[in-house]
C-alpha cells in the first residue's frame, strides 16, 4: 500500500512539473528504494516461512506415514495373534466337546446300569416274597397236630373178631368194634403191666452211592473250543476310549479306536459321532487329505446328524490349509447357506467369506 501510494505521489510530481524541484524528486527515488528494499525483505521473509512450513509439513508427513506403518504392522501382529488364539480356542472348544460327549456316555451307561440293577432288585425282591410264602406254609405243615397210630397186639395174637391165621376173612369188619379185653401177660412180664406197644420198624439206613473207580487204561480228552484272538469291548467302552485318546493327543491309537466302533458296530446311534472324530483326528495329524474324505462321510451319509455343521466347518478349514481357497469357499458356502444359525456358520462369516 506504502508503495503504491509513493508511486501516485510520483506521478503527481511529473504532472505538476514545473512546481517540483529536483530535491523533492531525489526524497522520492528514495523513498522508493526504501520501499523496494522492504518489499525485499518482505519477499525474502514470506519465502523463508514457506521454506520452513514446507519442512514443517514434510516432517509432520514423515511423521504421519511412519505411524501409519508402524499401526499396520501391530494391526498385522495382533492379526496373526488373533488369530492362533482362535485356533487355539477351537482346539480348545473341541476338546471340551469330545470330554462333554464323554461325560454323557458315561452318564448313559451309569443310567443303564442303574436300571438293570433296578431290575434285578424287583426280580430277588419277587423271589424273596416267593420263598417267604414258602417257609410260611411249610411252617404251617410242621405246626400241624398228626394223628396218633393204633396200639397193636402183642405178637402172636391176632385182635379180636379177626379171622384165625391161614382162614380168609368172612366179610368187612363191623363199623363198631367190641372193645377187647386186655390179652394175657405175655412170658416174664408181671401181671398188671400194660403190653408194650409195637413200634414202627426202623428203617434201615442207606449206603452212600459207591464212587467208580478210576478207569485204568487211557482216557480220551474231549477237544477244547479254540479262544477267540481278541475280546471285543461293549460299544460304549470301545467309543469311549477312543475318545479319551484323542483327547490325550494319542491320535493313532484313537484313529484305530474309532475305525474299530465303526466296524464292529455300524448300526448304533453313535456312528455319525465315531466318523466326525476320525476325521479329527486326521485333521489333528495334518494329514488334511484324509480328514476331508471322512468328514465327507459324514455329510454324504449321516445329513440329519448335529455334526454335519462341524463337519462342513472343519472340511473348508481343511482345503484352506492345503490352499485350494476355491474348494474352502463352496464347503464354507454350503455350510453358511443350509446351517445359517449355527456355531459354525458365525465362524465362517467371520473369516470374510463372499459368496456368490
């Protein structure tokens, strides 16, 4: 403004001519000079402040980007961090699984156990009362008064009104028989003492049944059945220690565990939970290959099981560790489309899945 201002000052002085002298043109020039030289010194000034806003900005770009970066980084740490948690977890969460199956299995069998004692307990209760009334009326019979025996003659005379010996008898004795008179003393017995009375005859004690004899020549030894090679576990033995060794990390001994209910048992309800955890166990070994195609078992045949979501969930994991991302996205798809409420269908969100 200070300059313009001396520039119209200026050009009023050449018009008017005449009326300046060469002083005041002089004071002109040098206040112009004055005023250039501060016009420099504001240029320079303006030029080292933007100099020092452009490193400012430069700096606080620097800055910037190196936080960025170092946010990135951490944000890629504690991505990778996450997720071994997850797997850790869901290795976690399988366990937990496989000991609350076999909790239930054990409760089952308590339960059964249980009722067959049961059972038996009415069963020996039934034959307590059966020999309870048995004693009752055995102990009635022994109570029982039994009838006296008739006193018999002496030996040698026959009773009254009977037959002499050897003479058949006339006819049936009389409904009323005559009272006897008392028979004669019998030989060195004093008179006035009654006869003895008969006595039933003794009878004879029996002789032990003879033990045989040892035969003495050879004895022919019946042939024994042949043992079977192997004792085979009741289902729920065999199902539970092969549970219990996947749990311990013994994952060959489970693999053979399972494949050996599956064999020997293939129709109990327990099949569907046998096949999952083979695969498990495979899936557990790396050996991702075979995983899939057990846990494909498991799809294809037992589609109505609760382990068919798992199954889906671990098969895509699966074809993700082998890196078929293509494969991963169709299992993860069908899991996420026929099972969308479930545990593992919000996993498979969760890992960004876009299907078509």
């Amino acid at each position: 403004m200070s300059w313009r201002m001396a520039a119209g000052l200026l050009g009023v002085l050449v018009a008017l001519g005449g009326c300046v002298s060469s002083d005041d043109i002089e004071a002109v020039r040098r206040d112009v000079a004055a005023l250039r030289q501060e016009v420099a010194g504001l240029a320079k000034t303006n030029e080292g402040a933007r100099a020092f806003t452009d490193e400012r900005l430069s700096k606080l770009e620097a800055d910037l980007r190196s936080r960025f970066e170092t946010t990135v980084k951490e944000g890629e740490g504690a991505r990778a961090a996450l997720a071994l948690r997850l797997d850790e977890l869901a290795t976690e969460t399988r366990l937990v699984q496989g000991k609350l199956e076999e909790n239930a299995f054990v409760l089952g069998n308590l339960n059964s156990r249980l009722d067959e004692m049961d059972q038996q307990e009415r069963r020996t209760a039934g034959r307590m009362d059966g020999l309870e009334r048995e004693l009752k009326a055995m102990d009635q019979r022994v109570r029982a008064p039994s009838p006296s025996p008739p006193a018999l003659p002496p030996t040698g005379q026959a009773p009254e009104g009977a037959p002499p010996a050897g003479q058949p008898s006339a006819g049936p004795p009389p409904a009323q028989p005559v009272p006897a008179q008392p028979p004669a003393p019998a030989a060195g017995q004093a008179p006035g003492t009654p006869p003895p009375v008969a006595q039933p005859p003794a009878t004879p004690p029996t002789a032990p049944p003879a033990t045989p004899a040892p035969p003495t020549g050879p004895v022919a030894v019946a042939p024994t059945a042949p043992r079977p090679s192997q004792v085979l576990l009741p289902p729920e033995e065999v199902y539970k220690n092969a549970l219990s060794d996947y749990t311990k990390g013994n994952y060959d001994l489970a693999i053979a565990g399972f494949k050996t209910y599956i064999q020997s048992y293939p129709k109990t309800s327990l099949v569907p939970n046998a096949q999952y955890w083979l695969g498990e166990a495979y899936y557990s070994q790396k050996n991702f290959t075979q995983a899939i195609e057990e846990f494909d078992v498991v799809i294809r045949d037992y589609p109505d099981s609760p382990k068919v979501p798992s199954a889906l969930f671990k098969q895509g994991d699966a074809f993700l560790q082998m890196g078929d991302t293509k494969r991963a996205t169709a299992v993860l798809c069908e899991l996420m489309t026929k099972h969308p409420r479930t545990r593992e269908a919000r996993l498979a969100r969760e890992r960004n899945i876009r299907c078509r």
